[in-house]
C-alpha cells in the first residue's frame, strides 16, 4: 500500500516537473520572439531594410550593377569614416551602407537560425514575416554577403547563414501557398 501511494506520488511529481518545464520553455520561446521582434520594429533596423531595399530596386536587383555601387558607396562612406574622429568616427560608421548591409544580414540570420532551431514558434514567424517580407533574403541581402564576401575576402557572413535564410524563405513560400 505504501508503495502504491510512493508510486503515485512520484507519478504526479514527474508530471508536475513537465508541465512547468514545458510552460518554461512556452515563455522563453515567446520571449525570444519578443525580443526580434523589438528589434526589427526598431527605427535603425526600418532605416537598415529600407536602405537596402531601395539599393536593390535601384539596380534591379542586378548583381553586377550591384556590385560596382556597392565598391563606389563603400569607398565613399569609408573615406568620411576615415577623415572623422573620435565619436564622429563611430556615427559616421553607423550610417555607412556597409553598416546597413550588415545589420540587416545578421538580423535575418539571426532569424533564420532561430527558426530553423525552432527557439521561437514557426507558425508564428510564417505570420509575421510573409514570403513578401522576406523576398530581401533572396533578392539582396544574399547577392550583397557574396559581394562582401568577395570583397574582404571572406570576413563576411558564414555560408551556413545564407543557407538558412534560404531556407526559411523557402519555408515562407510554402507556408503561403
């Protein structure tokens, strides 16, 4: 009898333990959600995609057309780095091109990698962010990582990333169908 009771005792313990384990692990799920959320609704990373879109759309999303502009607006940017100092130096990084590449690349990696991992809930990110929204993978954060790659010679993003991003937009287009 009193192993019967011990035994339904731990039973309902093991149970307990799981059900908050999953509700821990609901949250933080959610909470990471948050927090890409705030960031991608923040007015740098809206600044940061608008920029690069409008790159994209101005040389038609052509890759060598792409390319050329982005050497001429790097050189640009970097020589009024370059001339700054101090604080100056580090605002005038944050307004380079190269900058807004950057933020908005590792934004969707980040993204793609969180989703792939499933760390945050899929069905909701395929709501957030339709196959619209994350036509950029494709169109020209991915072109411009091969052209930074390119350029410093692989300093830029891992391919592995790139290939995540594919996929979650990929995954979009499914999902949208």
């Amino acid at each position: 009898m009193e192993q019967t009771i011990l035994i339904i005792i731990t039973g309902f313990i093991a149970l307990f333990t799981l059900f908050l384990w999953l509700i821990t692990r609901t949250m933080m799920r959610q909470q990471l959600l948050v927090e890409v959320l705030k960031e991608y609704r923040s007015p740098e990373m809206l600044h940061a995609v608008r920029r690069v879109w409008e790159f994209g759309e101005t040389y038609r999303f052509d890759r060598d057309q792409m390319k050329e502009s982005y050497k001429s607006i790097y050189d640009k940017d970097y020589g009024k780095v370059n001339f700054a100092s101090g604080i100056e130096q580090i605002e005038e990084e944050q307004c380079t091109f190269h900058n807004q590449r950057r933020i908005t690349a590792q934004f969707y990696a980040h993204l793609a990698m969180l989703y792939k991992e499933k760390k945050v809930p899929q069905k909701t990110v395929m709501r957030l962010w339709s196959h619209k929204d994350l036509e950029i993978i494709p169109k020209i954060i991915i072109p411009l990582e091969e052209i930074a790659e390119e350029m410093f010679q692989g300093e830029v993003s891992d391919r592995k990333y790139r290939k995540l991003m594919l996929e979650l937009y990929r995954d979009s287009l499914r999902s949208s169908e």
